[in-house]
C-alpha cells in the first residue's frame, strides 16, 4: 500500500464513524415526514409561536449511537428543538386554465408562506412534566369528589357519562347534561 491509499483510507474509516455518531429524526411537521439532525435548515409550512423557539413531539423514528427507535405510532418522549429563522414565500406556482375552442384562458399565481426554522437538538428523555400533570388532576378528582360535586356544570357530557358509568348508573348513553348532572347529584 502507497502512502496514498493509507491516507484514503483512513480518511474512510473516520467518516463511517462520524456518520455513526450522527444522531437524526424523522418528524412530522405540519403534516409532512421530515428526515432532520442538529443544526439542519429546513423550510416548512408556516409556524406561528410567541417566541423564536419551537418544539416537536411527532417523532415518529429516532436513530443514535445506541440503535434506532421506531415509534407506534411515535416515539414515547421524544422531541425535536428547532428556532424560527424567518418566514419567507416559496417560488411562485403558476395555475394555468384553458377551455379549447372557447377563447378561455385564466392565469392564477400563488406563493406559499414558508417557515425557515434551525433544528436545534433531539431529546429522548422528553418532559416529566407534561406526563406528571394528568397523574396530579387524578389524585386531586379522587381525593376531592364533593369539589366535584357541586362542579359538574364545568364537565363535558363525556366526562359525565365516565363519571355516570363508574357509579353505575343506567341509562346514562342517553341522557343530556342536565339529566346527568342530576343524577349525578
């Protein structure tokens, strides 16, 4: 072997390791699939929020240095960081319609607003705190039943049909919001 092909060589082998460390995504966005890693630029449909940071929870496949994680139908956890660059049009898409032999000819152009947004990371791990709440409301509805009580007007009709259920109530498929908050009573 030449000097050459040593450093070709080489040169190979420290480019599938990098690519083995590189960590990516596939998340939807305002519904369509996007293959995404740290510091990629992407244009997407518009975004609006308050500030410049934006987070996706659609990951629907995530691929590491430990393996890949395929979600049903997305990954528990996971979420994509991104920053809102700019909003910017997208090239102009002509509409063209014609009626032969009718002298009918209209042009119509339309730009779509597009969001340029800079991924800034994937986590794994997700947010304890989104999955704590709800198990915080349902130690608070069991441990307080009369608060419920003289509350039901604020309850859906579903969660009053959950709550006419639990009790055992019958009937209660039919019945509206006030014959349920009756019985309910």
């Amino acid at each position: 072997m030449n000097a050459y092909s040593l450093i070709f060589a080489s040169s190979d082998k420290i480019a599938k390791e990098i690519k083995l460390k590189i960590m990516y995504a596939i998340v939807e966005i305002g519904g369509h699939q996007y293959k995404v890693a740290e510091k990629d630029v992407l244009f997407v449909d518009k975004q609006t929020a308050d500030n410049s940071k934006l987070t996706f929870d659609k990951v629907l496949l995530v691929k590491d240095d430990k393996g890949v994680k395929i979600g049903t139908p997305v990954v528990e956890g996971a979420e994509v960081s991104a920053t809102l660059l700019e909003d910017v049009k997208a090239d102009k898409v002509l509409v063209f319609k014609k009626k032969r032999r009718k002298g009918y000819q209209k042009l119509n152009g339309h730009r779509q607003v597009m969001s340029q947004i800079q991924i800034e990371g994937i986590t794994l791990g997700g947010s304890t705190k989104k999955k704590a709440a709800p198990k915080a409301a349902e130690e608070t509805k069991e441990a307080a039943p009369k608060a419920e009580a003289s509350d039901l007007s604020s309850n859906t009709v579903a969660e009053l049909k959950e709550m006419a259920k639990d009790k055992g109530i019958t009937g209660y498929s039919s019945m509206k919001k006030a014959e349920l908050i009756e019985a309910l009573s």
